[in-house]
C-alpha cells in the first residue's frame, strides 16, 4: 500500500480517473472524463466530425446496443 494513505497532490503516477458504466437489458454507456491524455489517445475521433477541442467537452460517452435486440422478432430467431 503506498504511504502516505492520503495525499494532497498526486504524484505522476497516482492520478486515477472515476469512468462511469451505465448499464441495462439493452445497452451499455461507457463515460470517460477528458483531459489531455484521452485527447491523445482518442484524438482519432476528429476524423468522424466530433468536436473534441469544444472547451465545454467533459466527457467522452461510448455506447454499445446488444446486437440480439436489433432483430425483429421471427419464428426462426425464437429459438
């Protein structure tokens, strides 16, 4: 266990992130807080048009659908 226990400034090393999973029966959002690492990291996502440098942008939210839902009903998906 690192000492001290409670510290006030973080270390380099020590800096955690709180990411948030928003779960139900038919889909998962996954919330990750921004800041210049996860830019980096998912700085790919200009490419699809998303305004990442907005100065009011918090977190990134990443959804997931359980594909099964998507289907329509069917006698042969029933099964």
């Amino acid at each position: 266990m690192p000492r001290p226990i409670w510290r006030d400034d973080p270390t380099p090393g020590d800096v955690r992130h709180r990411i948030l999973v928003l779960s139900n029966p038919i889909h998962s959002d996954i919330a990750v807080p921004v800041d210049a690492d996860i830019l980096a990291r998912f700085g790919f996502l200009r490419d699809g048009a998303l305004d990442l440098d907005d100065p009011n942008l918090r977190d990134i939210i990443f959804t997931t659908i359980m594909p099964h839902l998507l289907m329509k009903p069917s006698p042969d998906n029933l099964r």
